[in-house]
C-alpha cells in the first residue's frame, strides 16, 4: 500500500544503498532512495552537523552537532522503521559489506578518496554513482575522474563553499535517478540551465 503509487513506473529501487558522505548532496539521495523503498541503507560519514550546512540538507537546527550519519539515521526511521540501517562515523572503510546487488553513491569533495572507492565498488561488482554539486554545477557520473571534466578550477579557492539547497537537492534527486535506473548517462548542467 505504501509503494502502490510507484508500482507502475519503470523503477528499479535498489535493494541495498551505501552511500558515502552524507552532506548536501548524499544527505538527500539517501533520504530520496529511503522514500522510495531502499531496504537497506549504510550512510558512511564522520562529519557532524554544522549550522553551515542548514542551508542545503534536510537537517534540522536541533541537529546541529549530531553526527550526520545519525541524525539521517533517525530521520528515516522516523519515516520508514522497516528500513535496516546502518550508520558509520567513520571514512570509507575497506570492511563495508558490498556485492553485485548495491548500489554505492559517492558524495565526496575528495578525487583521491573518489577514486579509492570507485576501485573497491569495482572490484566487489556493486554499482557505482557519483554525485556533487559546486553551488553552480550538478553533475552525476559512474566514473570519478570525468564528473567536473574541467569545469572546476583548482585554483580558485571558492570551489565547494558555494552552496544552496536547489543545486544539493537536484544533485541529490539526479542520484536517485541514477540508483532507480531511470538515467544512465553522464549528466552536468549548470543549475540556471536546468
């Protein structure tokens, strides 16, 4: 009853979700793939809550503090108790049990970190998507080393403190999609353009 009204739509819900970093643009992919039925969900993310990034994620002010993998945590329990899930304060451990039925979403800010994860999904068969956002740019890819394709300036100190909750958000849908299997190419707009 819960799901009957996405029961006709092409929507292939993954079974189980790993999503690493859970800021802006993980913190609503994973809320998103919870809503949308994910059995199982692992949130990997040593972060806490800061009141910077109320701005762009659906943390409450009385999360500011918490570790972002609970408060997440709480906040789909509270919405789907049936969901197992599993936070970890920590980065991305080698231990993190994934096979050909996962689907990992990657939201780190970190190339090396990307492409140290996308090697381990590889290798265990899971599926891999990418998802950022710079304030201007979403972008979605299965490949870490192409998702910015030079769109972003490494001397430019602004990159990655420019944010808001349209493009987190939109970086965060475009990664369910992604998950659900309704989109498969790589995509990067910028946001005015969409």
């Amino acid at each position: 009853m819960l799901y009957q009204r996405q029961e006709k739509l092409d929507i292939k819900v993954p079974k189980k979700l790993v999503t690493v970093g859970v800021g802006g643009a993980g913190s609503w992919a994973t809320l998103f793939c919870a809503l949308c039925g994910t059995a199982e969900i692992t949130m990997i993310d040593p972060d806490t809550i800061e009141v910077s990034n109320l701005n762009r994620t659906p943390y409450a002010a009385s999360d500011v503090g918490r570790l972002k993998v609970d408060a997440l945590s709480d906040m789909i329990a509270d919405r789907r108790g049936d969901t197992v899930l599993i936070p970890l304060a920590d980065v991305f451990p080698s231990l993190v049990d994934i096979d050909i039925n996962t689907v990992v979403i990657d939201a780190t800010d970190d190339i090396d970190t990307q492409k140290e994860i996308f090697d381990y999904v590889n290798k265990r068969g899971a599926r891999y998507i990418r998802i950022g956002y710079n304030g201007h740019m979403v972008s979605v890819s299965s490949d870490p080393t192409v998702v910015w394709s030079g769109e972003e300036d490494p001397d430019d100190d602004t990159y990655g403190t420019q944010s808001w909750v349209g493009s987190s958000a939109l970086a965060g849908l475009l990664g369910l999609l992604y998950a659900a299997k309704m989109k498969d190419e790589r995509y990067a707009k910028e946001v005015s353009e969409i």
